[in-house]
C-alpha cells in the first residue's frame, strides 16, 4: 500500500469505513474530505451484479447530468461532406475523416474527451478500436456517439453528457460533478446516473443489483453509500 499523505489522513478520519450512509450525508463528506487545493472531480463507483462477459448481462449508456460535470469536453467528429459542415456549426472542436485517423495513429494524437462519428465513418474509426477502445473513447451506438444528429450528440455531450459501462471487474465509474457543485447538484446528479444505471438493468441479471456504492473526490477517501436506498434493488 502506497503511503498516504497527511492530508488524506485527515480526510480519512472524517469517515467511518464500515458505515452505509444516505446519499446526501455520503456528499457532505466527500465535499469535507476533498483536500486538495484545485477543484476536485467527484466520481461514483457503482459494483454490479452482473457477469459482463456475457452479451446479455452487458451495461451501457448514457445520459445527460441535470448540472452537467464542470468540465468542458473536447469532441472530435468523423464526418464527410454536410455532416463534417453540420458538425462544425454544432461547435465540434476537431472534425475530419481519414486524416485525423492517420494523426492518430503516426502521432498518437489523442487532444480530445469524446469520439462522435457518422455510421458510414465506422469504417475508418474501427482501424483504430485498439487504440480508442482502451481509453473508452470507441463511438458505440448506445452511447449515441455513431449518429447520423451529430447536432444533437454534440449539444448533448456540451451539456453534460456521460457515458456509463462496465469495466473488467463489473464495476461502473462515472463522473458527475465537482467539488464546487455543492450537496445538492451532486446529490441530483447522482440520482438521475443511479437511475439510468437501474433502468438498464439486464433481465438476465440474478439477485442484488446494486452490490455496493461508493463516491469519492479525486484526490479524496471514498464514502460508501447504501445500496438499499437506491432504485428498484
């Protein structure tokens, strides 16, 4: 275990390990905890009961937080012809075809948060699955970044938009917010992810859905919420 510094001691001590605490006390603390000087980015961890390895046990989506996340996201946009002009309108940070797939591949060029590509692109973004994929930044269809409305992808992602998936030990991470939010917009967005995460729930999923909940500021301890009290369990 690497050594923790005293600053994370302190924050530490504010939190009983063992407790299960409501959401918005678990936010009080994560916001008392915080000890860094810059605006820490809060994150929920959300362990499933699911298996991902099977196709019908998957969990993937997105959705648009009520306060967004207080970060700026740089998208970048594979599309030809009217759709490269739409995307330039609809405030794209970078927008090209073959290109920018060769700048990142030669330059391993990767200046961007989000991938949004046209379906007839998929064929050029899919050379590059192995360098996207490990970063999460492969456009999916269900996260609604391989769209024909690249208008209304990026005024979604603008506004807040985080996508939600499973990672190798069935575990969620998901940002929503920062520090500076407060209780109550964390609080707020964390109820609509929590939602969203329920709605999505596999049929073929057994037993507890919700296995454990934790939250935690960047540089800060977690704080373990209840699963119980969230959601249809």
């Amino acid at each position: 275990m690497p050594k923790r510094g005293k600053k994370y001691r302190e924050a530490a001590a504010l939190i009983e390990r063992q407790t299960l605490y409501d959401a918005g006390e678990a936010f009080d603390l994560v916001i008392k905890a915080a000890p860094a000087k810059f605006d820490e980015t809060v994150e929920v961890h959300l362990k499933l009961g699911v298996d991902g390895r099977h196709a019908d046990q998957q969990v993937r989506g997105a959705i648009v937080l009520p306060h967004g996340t207080g970060k700026s996201q740089r998208v970048l946009v594979f599309a030809k012809g009217p759709k490269e002009v739409e995307a330039k309108e609809a405030g794209a940070d970078y927008v090209g075809a073959e290109e920018l797939a060769e700048k990142i591949q030669k330059e391993s060029w990767f200046e961007f948060d989000v991938v949004v590509a046209t379906p007839d692109m998929m064929g050029t973004v899919g050379k590059l699955g192995k360098l996207l994929g490990p970063k999460g930044l492969m456009p999916n269809p269900k996260s609604g970044t391989v769209t024909m409305d690249i208008a209304k992808a990026l005024e979604e992602i603008k506004a807040g938009k985080v996508e939600y998936r499973l990672d190798k030990t069935n575990i969620i991470h998901t940002p929503i917010g920062k520090v500076s939010f407060g209780t109550e917009k964390l609080s707020d967005n964390f109820n609509a992810l929590v939602d969203a995460v329920v709605k999505a729930k596999p049929a073929a999923a057994k037993g507890q859905y919700l296995r454990s909940v934790t939250v935690a500021s960047t540089m800060g301890p977690g704080v373990k919420v209840n699963p119980a009290k969230l959601g249809n369990n």
